[in-house]
C-alpha cells in the first residue's frame, strides 16, 4: 500500500491515514518519475472510481464509531463494558477502513511492474 500518515487513507512504512485515498498518479511529477503511462494511469483511475464508494462508506463508519467513543468516554455515569465495547467497534471500523484501502492500491499495484513500484516506493 501507498501513501502518507494523513487524513487521506493510505498507509507507509511509518502509519495509517485514514480518509479517502491520495491519487499520487495525479501528481505529474511522480507519474514521470515512476514510469506511468496515460493507459496505466487510465486504469488506476477505474480502479480508484471502482473503489471510491467502499471506502468512502468504510470511513464514514470510522468516524462514526469514532464519534460513539468520544461522546462515552465524556459520559462521567459511562460504565468500563461499554467504553470498551466501543473501543472494539472503532478498531473494527479501522481495521474494516485499512483493509478496503489496501485492496485499492493492491489493484493499482497490479498494473505496475516491479521497477514502476520499487521507484513508487522510494519517492515515499
């Protein structure tokens, strides 16, 4: 998976941003750098557009559990089982987000070669 640690969706060596997916294709700069070509770049779109509503929903999920949790843990009469079981519904939301991302850039990985990904990564 590719990316930065933003509010975009994507991940790094480093973390997880969460959010709609950064389209680093769109930046010419990097499309130049790494070898994409206009059908390359034609079919991660597709796959970016085919995606888009899971992970548009998945994230929308997120911060609505995220939204849950915050508003129990300022609950003074909140008791530990529900804190908690809240605390396990965000993480289910995250990691459900992370997985929907990662099979997008999985997919957009497929059409690259191996060169085209191992400079994708060191522009990373």
């Amino acid at each position: 998976m590719t990316g930065n640690s933003t509010a975009s969706g994507s991940s790094s060596g480093s973390g997880v941003q969460f959010g709609p997916p950064r389209r680093w294709w769109d930046d010419k700069s990097a499309m130049k750098t790494v070898g994409i070509s206009s059908e390359q770049k034609k079919n991660m779109d597709a796959i970016f557009d085919a995606n888009k509503p899971a992970i548009l929903s998945s994230y929308q999920s997120f911060l609505k559990e995220q939204s849950k949790l915050s508003a129990i843990s300022k609950n003074s009469q909140a008791d530990k089982a529900s804190l908690f079981a809240q605390i396990d519904a965000v993480n289910q939301a995250r990691a459900s987000l992370q997985k929907t991302v990662a099979q997008m850039y999985l997919e957009i990985r497929q059409v690259m070669s191996s060169q085209q990904i191992e400079k994708l990564e060191k522009l990373q």
